[in-house]
C-alpha cells in the first residue's frame, strides 16, 4: 500500500504520516527517511523497501521530502518503477507540493496511491489533539485550564506533549491555576501581537501584552530586538507584497513557515517608511539604555507611545 501525503506544516504532515501508520497495526518494521538528512542517500530507501524482513514482520518506509527543492536528491524514475512493482511493504510518502499529473511519477501517483492532500483551509485543531493526549497520557484537565493551555501553546504545536508531561507529574486534575502556573505563554506569538498592536496603535492591547512579557521574566532590553526582529519581518513581507511576490515566493525567500506569512499578512501593517522609523528608534533605545543614559522601562515604554500616537 501506499500512501501520499502533501502539506507544508511540519507538525501536521507528521501527525498526519503518524496517523496513517498506526492504522496498519502494531509489531511492524519502521524505516524513517527525510531529504533533510545530511547523509541522505535514495538507494538507502530502496534498501529499505527491497530489504526483507528477517522475522517476516509488516513493514513501513516512511519517505519524507521536506523541501521542493530537494525532489533533486530523489531518483523519481526508480521511485516510479519501485512504486508500480510494490509488495510486501507499505510506503508513505510526505512531500510539501503536490506533483502535477503532467509527470511521469504524478500519474503514478495518481493510479497507485492514497493521496492526502493537507489544505491552508483545514488548518489544526488543538482542541482536539489537547483531548487525545489527555485520553492518551490519562490526565484529567478542566475545561477553563484546557483553554488557557491552547492559548499559552500558540502555534509551538509540537510543545503540546512535552509541557502536558510536565502538567502530568501534578498527578491530579489539571485546573487553570496550575496552567497558569506552570505554562509559559508563546514567547514570539507575544512579540508579534505586541508589534501588531504597535502598529494598529492599539494602547490597550499593546501594554497588555508589554506586562504579560514583564511577567514572564521578559526584560526591555531583550524585548527590543527581539521586537525589531518581528517589525524586520513585517517590514520584508510588507516590502515583497507591495512588489507582486506571492505567498510561497515570499516562505522561500524569507525561509518563513507557511503560518508565519499568512499571519503576517494578514495584518494591516501600514507605511514601510513607518516601520524602517520604528526599527531606528528601537536601535537607538537600545543604545541609551546599554549605555545608562535612560532607564530601560521607562524608554521602552514611551517609545511604545510614540509608536502608537
């Protein structure tokens, strides 16, 4: 059997790959294999699904080409020929681009595969990847921490698991208390909600999330270029959207993650010329304030200001 699944979130094409090879059962032979990998090699692959089991054991051979680019590293017309002649193992193939039917191994796909196509649109549903960890690690949580822990994740998706271990050494019903406690909220989600906030001139939400970082041991020191890097960000995507470039032409320029562009993009940024001001006030707080000649949260806090008047 095999299986092809195509997406650009990372998180997503792996839980997706995951699912598919858990419903083949247990007690089988995995081989992992992503274009990624420095010593990345095809005929090792081919190896891998050539190779028979020595204890007659189910097989799978997880392919994963994590980057277009990287098709190059692919022979496509043995994969084509593998693919055709398949028994006795099953293949999963993860690629970010869907191959056009217009080549030779998109039409083989097409015939020989189960393709799953992961859309922009269908997005991830942390509540319920939260409710089967929960099920899975048997950890009881109530309804108002779940929600504060979605929050406090952001889109850092894979820290899901790791940070309900840690709730679950608690060894009690997880309440909001204990989220609150021992959850730290997405540190560059914060930086660009307090940058777009900046921008929207939105004093409120801008000193909310200014005190939420403050909380969160966040010194203005390290919030200021932290926080020129995320208007850089702006300023670039800004800059190539006002140039025609695309979505996709801009995550390889920019070496952004899908999420990344769309989220920036949709925000309503403002002049260009606005933010390279903001990026040399933000250098020059910077230097003040190494230098002693202004008070760190005083400076940050009323260049926040000047920002937003």
């Amino acid at each position: 059997m095999i299986d092809v699944v195509v997406g650009k979130n990372r998180f997503i094409v792996l839980e997706k790959v995951n699912s598919i090879i858990k419903q083949k059962g247990m007690n089988f032979e995995r081989y992992d294999f992503s274009t990624k990998d420095p010593d990345f090699h095809f005929l090792n692959v081919v190896e891998a699904i050539s190779t028979i089991s020595l204890f007659d054991n189910p097989r799978v051979v997880f392919l994963y080409v994590e980057d277009e680019k990287e098709m190059k590293r692919i022979d496509t017309d043995s994969l084509s020929e593998i693919i055709q002649n398949l028994t006795g193992v099953d293949l999963v193939i993860a690629l970010t681009k869907r191959i056009p039917q217009t080549q030779k191994l998109g039409k083989i796909f097409k015939k020989h595969a189960n393709m799953h196509v992961i859309l922009e649109k269908d997005g991830f549903n942390k509540e319920n990847y939260l409710r089967r960890l929960l099920k899975e690690k048997n950890i009881s949580m109530s309804k108002e921490a779940g929600n504060l822990f979605v929050e406090r994740i952001g889109e850092d998706y894979a820290r899901m698991e790791s940070e309900l271990e840690k709730l679950g050494l608690l060894d009690k019903r997880i309440e909001k208390d204990d989220v609150d406690t021992m959850i730290t909220q997405d540190i560059d989600r914060l930086v660009f909600d307090l940058s777009n906030a900046l921008l929207d001139k939105n004093k409120e939400a801008a000193f909310r999330i200014y005190h939420s970082l403050l909380q969160q041991k966040n010194d203005p020191l390290g919030l200021a270029p932290i926080v020129s890097s995320s208007l850089r960000s702006i300023y670039q995507i800004e800059t190539l959207v006002n140039l025609g470039y695309s979505n996709s032409q801009i995550e390889d320029m920019l070496k952004m993650s899908e999420n990344q562009v769309r989220f920036l993009r949709s925000r309503r940024l403002g002049k260009v010329s606005n933010i390279l001001y903001y990026l040399n006030k933000l250098s020059e707080m910077d230097q003040k304030t190494k230098l002693g000649e202004v008070d760190r949260f005083v400076a940050f806090e009323l260049l926040m200001l000047e920002i937003m008047q």
